[in-house]
C-alpha cells in the first residue's frame, strides 16, 4: 500500500554538503541521496563532467524523503533561512507516495 511522503531536493554548492546534511538529520530525516550535477542557473554554467578549479564550487543535488510535510516544510525553511541569502542554491518540496513508510 503506498503512503503520502513528501521528497526535499536540495541543489547547492557541494562547500554546503555537510551542513545541508547536518540540517536534514536535524529535521528527520533518516537518509538521502546526493548526486553530483551540473546545469545553467541564474548565476553559473556548470557543466558536470568539466574539472573544476576547486571541487567545493561544483554543485549536487541532495534528496530526501520524508513521511512527514511538516518536517519537511521545516528542513526547506531552515536551509532557505540559513544558507541560500549568502549562497546560490534552490531547495524545492516535491509530494510522492511511498511504500515502507517506516523507513522514512
């Protein structure tokens, strides 16, 4: 049976990664996926394969599901408040279904 969740996608500069990861853990999240990305924004072009001068500028896209909107509406606040009025970034609440909702 499928439950309602809600996913937190987070795309950020990979310098935000353990901080992003600490406000997600935080907030309950119990796990995530990050991946490493590219793509054209306001501010940059990145393309993801290219080196890049200093790895910490290169940007990844962080998930997480969570069973609670909630908590989730709370992890995307927090990270809006405290990281993306001095960095680039975008962090956007996505509503799914999921099976195992204790797992989440």
């Amino acid at each position: 049976m499928f439950h309602a969740a809600t996913k937190v996608t987070i795309i950020a500069e990979r310098l935000l990664q353990d901080k992003i990861v600490k406000a997600l853990e935080a907030g309950g999240a119990k796990g995530y996926t990050v991946v490493d990305g590219g793509g054209k924004g306001e501010h940059f072009t990145r393309i993801e394969d290219s080196a890049s001068v200093v790895n910490a500028f290169s940007i990844i896209r962080i998930e997480a599901i969570l069973a609670s909107d909630d908590a989730a509406r709370a992890i995307a606040t927090d990270l809006e408040t405290n990281f993306f009025n001095q960095y680039s970034g975008v962090v956007y609440l996505s509503p799914i279904e999921i099976l195992r909702p204790e797992r989440f």
